[in-house]
C-alpha cells in the first residue's frame, strides 16, 4: 500500500480530474459528507492505500485502535467503453503518451472518470451508516489527489490494463495506416516534466511505522514523530 502525503488536498485543492472525480463522488453520495474527509486526510489518519482493479482501498486510523479499512469502489469498464477508449486515443495519438507519462487528457476525462451511482460505492468496517463515511470520504481525497500526476491509477482501477490498452491501440492502428506502419508521421507531445516527489511517497509505510515503533517510548510518541516526518518533508518539498 501507498503512504499518504499528510496534509494533502490542504494546502491545494485537487487538480482538474480530482475535481471531476469528488464532484461525481458528492453526487452520488450524501450532500455534505464527502467534505469529512478533509479533516481526515488533514490529520494524517490515513495510514495507507492501494489501487486495485475495481476499488481504491485505504487504511485509515479513527475512534478504535485499529484501523478500519475503507474503500471506494469503482465499477470496471465494459468490453464497449473499452472500445471507445481505443477508438479516442486512436484519433489523437498523443493522448496514450500523455497518460503514460503522467499527464492526463482532457479528452479522456469522459470515458474513464466514474460520475454516476452505477459506477461508484463505498464500503467500511466502521460503524457509521453514511455514504460515504469520514474514512471512505479521506481515501477518496487522497485517490483525488493522486491521480492528475498518476493518471495511470485510474486506468487499474476501471479495470484497464495499460500494456494492453497499448497493444490494443498499435493493433488497431497498424490496420487503419498501413502506410505509416512505424508512426512516423505521428506528431508526439513534448516530454513531461516530472515533478520532484517527497522521500515519503516512497516509503513503505507499514515498515517506517515499524521503525519508529521500535524507538519510540509509545504508540503516541511513534504517531508524533510520524507527523512531524510528514511535515519536515512537505517544508522541503516547498
């Protein structure tokens, strides 16, 4: 599972298809809870996460001393939305290099972003009854945040699998240009620029707790320096 930036979706709002996702979420859920989930992420009770095909599944900390696992479920894409999907990247080449690299097409937003009750559920071992609780509405935060610099995270989790989105576009493409069989004439977009990530976005974040357990007096001492790594590391990252 992914550690979380503490702090995220704080500092900034989420960027354009983290807009269009937590307002498909507020609508499909109850009016007012989604914004709960603020105070969550803000509070660094999110632990860890993890995209799968179908769900974006969170650890998160709350009233218990264990945490309650949280998830929002996505609804995978069928056999003809995965047609359509080929079918737009095949008339704009670009866009699979775009999505590849890290920068997700407005072009695309329609077809893979979830909006409607069919698409989109929520789940927790809480015990509160809300759609979405305060757990699922922080994962869903943090999923938000994620995915205009991951876009490739949405893709797993409507069930797409990017190596074979990719051979499905090159197999059609082969057969619609047979006079361009290497994309010569293709124009491709310049190269991203990829912007610096924080050491903590890479660490495992069962192992680091473990760590700071380890030297740590308590199970409070260890959640404060917790903390105060997430917040030496946002000060670095500005």
């Amino acid at each position: 599972m992914s550690p979380v930036r503490r702090g995220a979706g704080a500092a900034r709002s989420a960027p354009r298809w983290g807009r269009a996702l937590l307002a498909g979420i507020d609508r499909v859920g109850e009016h007012g809870r989604l914004a709960r989930g603020r105070a969550v992420v803000r509070a660094g009770q999110v632990l860890s996460w993890r995209a799968e095909p179908g769900v974006v599944v969170g650890e998160v900390q709350g009233s218990q001393p264990r945490p309650f696992t949280a998830a929002l479920v996505v609804r995978r894409l069928r056999e003809e939305e995965l047609e359509l999907l080929v079918e737009a990247i095949r008339a704009s080449p670009g866009t699979l290099v775009e999505v590849i690299a890290g920068l997700p097409p407005e072009s695309l937003e329609p077809l893979l972003l979830p909006d409607t009750a069919a698409d989109l559920d929520f789940d927790c071992t809480c015990p509160d009854s809300a759609r979405p609780c305060r757990h699922v509405a922080a994962v869903c935060h943090v999923f938000a945040d994620r995915i205009d610099e991951h876009p490739r995270d949405l893709l797993t989790v409507r069930g797409v699998d990017p190596e074979a989105l990719i051979g499905a576009v090159e197999r059609e493409r082969d057969t619609a240009d047979p006079a361009d069989p290497y994309g010569e004439a293709l124009e491709l977009p310049a190269l991203p620029r990829p912007a610096p990530r924080p050491a903590l976005d890479d660490l495992d974040p069962v192992l680091l707790r473990q760590a700071l357990r380890s030297t740590a007096a308590d199970e409070a001492t260890a959640t404060a320096g917790w903390k105060d790594l997430a917040a030496l590391y946002r000060a670095l990252e500005e």
